[in-house]
C-alpha cells in the first residue's frame, strides 16, 4: 500500500510543480488533472472513498471542463513552452520553499512525532458504517453550522465573478478616472 | 443517534443570521428597487447592522453555546461584534457619496460588506477551527473583491489582484498549519485541542509545534505583521478608500479576535513559547511600521504603515496576556476604529469628483480652509499618536499598564520609543494644516458637504474623547469580555 501512496504522492508533486513551468494553458491544464486524480487516489488509499468520488466529480470533472472552456473562449497563445528564468526573488522562494520541505520532513521523521489520539470515527468504524453515511450524517448533524454557511462564502464568490467580470452596462455608470 | 437544534443554538448565531439575510435583501432591493437609490440601500444596511447590534446586546452575559460546541455568544465574541458593526456602520456612512460618484456596483458593495462583517462576527465567535476558517474565508473573499470594484483603476486591480494571490498563499499556510494540529491532537475543537495538549506525549509532539508555527504566520498576514506584511501599503493605497478605511480596522480585529481564541483557548498550554514568538514578532512590527511611515509622502500610504505599527501594540497585549492584557486589546481595537475610520473619513471627504487629495501638500493650511475637518482630523492625529484625553492614549496606556504589571519591562520600552517616533509623522500633517498656507495645488475651499460623511466623522471624533476622557466604561465591558477567557487557562 505504501508503494502506491508514495507513486501517485510523487505523481501528484510533478503535475503541480508542472503546472507552475509549463507556459502553454492546455498543458496546465492537463497536469492540473493529473494532479486531481492523484489525489482522488490518495484519498481512496485513506479509505475515503466518498472524498475522492468528489474530488473526481467536481474537480477532475466541473472545475477541469470550466477552465478548459475559459481557456478555449480566451485563446491564449504562448511562443515559450517552459518558463524557466530564475531571478533573485525566486531563488529565494525556492530556498524558503526547500526550508520549510526539509523542516516538514524532519518533523515528521523525529522519534517524538507520532499521530495524536484518534477520535470516535476510527478507519474500522467508517468502514462498517459506510464512509459516504457518516460523511453525511455528519454534515447533517455536528457540523450543520459550517456545512450551511459555506453557502454564504459561495454567494460571495459568485457575487465577486459578476461585480468584477460583468461587462460595463452604461458609460455613465461607471466612474470617469 | 439523537439530534435535535433548538432556539438557542439559532439565538446563538442571531446577528450573523440577521447580517446574511440582510446582504441578501440588499442585493434584490438593488435589483428590484425602484431607480437604484443608493441613499435607500445604505439606509437598510445600516438598519441591519443595528439590529445585529441590539441583537448582541440583549445577548450579554449569557453566554450561550450553540451547534454542539462550534460557535458560542459568550462576552468576549460579543464585544469584538460590537466593534465590527461601528466598523462597518461608520463605513457605510462615509461611503454614500463616494460609491455614487464612483458607481461602484451599489447593492453589491453593500451586501458585500454585510457579508464581510457577518464573516468576521463568526471569526470571534467559533470555537472550532473549521468555523474559525469559514469565517474568514468568508471576509477574505469579500475583502478582495471590495478592493477591486473601482474596475477601471487600474491600481484597483493591481490591489485586488495583490492581496488575492497573497492572501490565498496565507491562507494555505494556515490550513496546513490547522491540519498539523488536528494531526496531533485528534481534534478541531479549540478546548479539546487544549485538553489533549495537556497530555505529554502530545505536548512533545513537534507536528503540533509546527502546526502552531504555520497558524501564526498564516493569521501574521492577515494581520499584517512583520515581516508578512509585504501586501499591506500597496493593497491599501489601491484599493477604494472607504474600503481601505474598512480593512484597516475591521478584518484586523476580527484576525486578533480569532488569534487570541486559538491561542488562548486552543493553544494555552503552548504559552510560553508561543508568546516568545509574538514578542519578537511585535517589536519588530512596531519599530518598522513607524519607521517607513516617517518616509511616506502620500497619506494614504502612511496610515497603512501605521496601522502596521498599531498591530504591533495590540500584540504586546496579546503577548502580555491575562485578564489585563486581553482587555487591552479588546478597548484597543475599538479606540483604534474610531480613530482610524475618522481619519480616512477626512481624506474620503476630501476626495472631489475623480480626484482624491492624498498627499502632505494638499492639506497645506486646510486647517483655515475648513475649521471643522481641520479640528476633526487634528483629533484623530493626537489619538493616533497618543496624547493623553483621547482614546488612542487610553489604549496605549491600557496596553504599557498591564505589561509592566506582568514585567516585560524591555518590550514597554521599545512600544514607548515607537510611540515617540510615530508623533513625528501623525503631527506633520497638523504641522502642514494649520502652519503653511494654503499654495496653488492645495485644497482652496470647504469640500462639499455630506451630512452621513459629517455624522460619521463626528461619530468617530465623538467617539476618540469619549474613549479618552471616560475610559472606565468600556475598560469594564473590556475586562468582563475576557473574564471567561482567562479563568481557564
């Protein structure tokens, strides 16, 4: 199980850092996909497997189609395929970006670092019961409160997408400066 | 397994209940209302934030938990409410005009800031991480968006686009860091994960500490300490400025109000160490927020800069800690409100069609030329530096008092200093009203005037004597807001 956590970890690592370098937009894209379904993978390795039929739904699925199209309706064009030019402000970034990674492994690697005590809904229990029930009795129950204002920051989003991208409606409505 | 909600746990979320229902009514009101009267959408959005003020009055002292333990209306949440309504109302006030004269989307402006208030009300009161970061997503994506109305400035964008990218990189940080946490504790509730870090073996456990380590420096951007304050000048010299009046006082209480629940209630057995941190983080943003601002020519800019410097003061007191300390920083964050809304008031004031009047020399004799903003904006510059029988020097004093009670002898000594450097540069602008005449470029007579730009700069001034010469009120709702906090851990 191990071997295939850290395959589809390393995958995941190489389409985000891709999608970084390569210049073209459908590229991007595509390795943005890879990286989704590495993760929906992940996800099901964690025996979740609700999570990662989302995760494949909305995001290698809805999410992937709506760039696509933006992407597709803007028709961008890139002479350069990578994007490789180093400055000072990026070596920098590299190097705080290589501190934090090295920390990161160096705490997970010590003696003292383990996982803390597991709560109520152990791998075994969610495996009985149903991953996709308790998710959802769950979201319906406990945790209601942040389940239905999350519709609140969705409102918000789509209110932002129509304040900052709606075409100007009439000249004198809009400011002169 | 049972599940029931009842009244309470609704009551609990009432004013942030009332605040998105409203944001809603305002955006059909726009829509549907007759002839897009902005005057009529300010009015019920101010409508709305009294009620959720009266709400959260009727709701003191009770102290009421509500949805298993995720949001509470104890003392503590229900002052920082109160703090982000007079945010929002005295915002509301000061933007009439300018959102007219700019045309910037109405309904949407207003239902935005709705949004934004209800996002922060839930910041101070979660007591579950996943609530503490709904919350503020939900400010943060109200807060970009605010930035980037004026569409056609192009340095509307730039700030818009800054603090977006920035802020997402933050707010990675951040969730990684509470990720880390639930990975060491087992849990996202902030008492729980008290509970468990009482334990030794997860109290040595490092993926705790560095989950610690990321929350700070996630709500450090937020806040905009040193040195993750990078964003700050440039997001707040581009953005509209009754928006920058906004984010310059509302979203920092409401990270502090976050912060100090998951330090404080959360994280308390990590004191030590965790206040070592914030030492070294607090004087570092005081020395260079006072600093740079001696060097700022445009207003604007400067003022971003100082509210760099004024977080650094609200973190001594959370340094400091106690009953004392976080009631300092609860009268802080109101004193500074009113100060700081009041200023950029001045300047929105000020600001003629297209034109925005925001550098030294534009205010050069306009004490003569207006007495009246002459002597507001003199006020609010004695309280930012603060000079006694205002409300600025109330706070410092509330903040220095309890540090030197609690012995951080060198960090008093180090805010005191700052304090001295920055009324060189709050007290340059009274220099160049009321010294140098009034030149060529230089604003020659009265702006025009607004009476809800009046009510609301007179409501801040009112408001900065008030703190100033009567603190003793607010310092007991201050104290008593902290009780609960303290007496557990």
């Amino acid at each position: 199980m191990e071997v295939f956590f850290y395959l589809f970890a390393v995958l995941a690592t190489v389409g985000a850092v891709s999608v970084l370098l390569i210049r073209s937009p459908v590229y991007c894209a595509l390795a943005l996909v890879g990286t989704f379904f590495c993760l929906a993978a992940i996800y099901v390795l964690l025996s979740s497997e609700f999570v990662a039929a989302v995760q494949l739904l909305v995001y290698a699925g809805a999410i992937m189609v709506l760039f696509l199209f933006v992407i597709m309706l803007l028709n961008l064009k890139s002479d350069q395929p990578f994007a490789l030019k180093f400055s000072i402000p990026k070596i920098i970034g590299l190097a705080v970006t290589v501190g934090i990674l090295a920390q990161l492994i160096g705490v997970l690697n010590s003696p003292a670092a383990k996982v803390g005590p597991s709560g109520e809904y152990t791998i075994e229990r969610v495996s009985a019961e149903g991953a996709t029930e308790v998710v959802g009795r769950l979201l319906f129950t406990e945790y209601v409160l942040p389940f239905e204002i999350i519709s609140i920051l969705l409102l918000v989003a789509v209110i932002g997408a129509v304040v900052l991208a709606k075409r100007y409606v009439a000249s004198g409505e809009e400011e002169s400066g | 397994m049972n599940f029931s909600l009842s009244a309470t746990d609704f009551l609990t979320i009432l004013p942030e209940l009332i605040l998105c229902g409203m944001g809603m009514v305002v955006l059909l009101f726009d829509l549907f209302g007759s002839g897009r009267n902005t005057a009529n959408l300010a009015w019920l959005t101010l409508l709305s934030l009294l009620a959720a003020g009266y709400a959260d009055i009727t709701m003191m002292g009770q102290n009421l938990m509500g949805f298993s333990g995720t949001v509470t209306a104890d003392d503590f949440s229900i002052a920082f409410e109160l703090i982000f309504l007079s945010v929002t109302a005295l915002t509301v006030l000061l933007s009439t005009r300018y959102v007219h004269e700019r045309g910037m989307g109405y309904g949407e402006y207003y239902s935005l800031l709705l949004f934004a208030t209800a996002g922060m009300m839930l910041m101070a009161s979660s007591l579950d991480m996943l609530m503490i970061f709904i919350g503020l997503e939900i400010l943060s994506l109200s807060s970009y968006i605010l930035c980037g109305m004026l569409r056609r400035d192009a340095r509307s964008n730039e700030s818009a686009l800054k603090y977006f990218l920035l802020g997402a990189f933050a707010t990675g940080f951040l969730l990684y860091g509470m990720m880390l946490l639930y990975g060491a504790t087992g849990t996202i509730r902030l008492r729980e994960i008290a509970e468990a870090l009482r334990h030794e073996e997860v109290f040595v456990n490092p993926i705790a500490w560095m989950g610690m380590g990321m929350i700070l420096v996630g709500f450090g951007f937020k806040i905009a300490l040193v040195p993750f304050h990078m964003w700050t000048p440039d997001v707040y010299e581009g953005a509209p400025t009754t928006v920058t009046a906004f984010l310059s006082s509302g979203p920092k209480a409401a990270s502090f109000a976050a912060l100090i629940r998951i330090l404080v209630e959360g994280l308390s057995p990590m004191q030590e160490q965790w206040s070592q941190v914030l030492w070294v983080l607090a004087v570092i943003t005081m020395t260079l927020g006072n600093v740079v601002a001696l060097q700022q020519d445009n207003i604007k800019r400067m003022l971003a800069y100082s509210s760099i410097a004024h977080a650094g003061y609200i973190l001594v007191a959370v340094v400091v800690g106690g009953a004392e300390g976080l009631g300092a920083v609860v009268f802080y964050a109101l004193a500074y409100t009113f100060m700081n809304t009041g200023a950029f008031g001045v300047l929105i004031l000020t600001a003629d069609r297209g034109r925005e009047r925001l550098t030294f020399e534009d205010f050069r004799g306009f004490g003569f030329v207006s007495p009246a903003l002459g002597v507001a904006m003199f006020i609010f510059m004695l309280s930012l530096a603060g000079i006694p029988l205002t409300g600025g020097f109330a706070g410092k004093f509330q903040i220095f008092k309890s540090a030197i009670d609690q012995g951080y002898i060198w960090l008093t000594v180090i805010g005191m200093l700052n304090s001295v450097v920055s009324i060189y540069y709050y007290l340059r602008i009274v220099v160049v009203m009321y010294m140098q005449p009034a030149g060529d470029d230089s604003l020659q007579e009265p702006p025009r005037a607004s009476i809800p730009l009046y009510t609301a700069i007179a409501l801040a001034a009112a408001g900065v004597i008030y703190l100033g010469i009567f603190p003793s009120g607010w310092i007991g709702i201050s104290l008593q807001s902290v009780s609960l906090l303290t007496a557990g851990g």
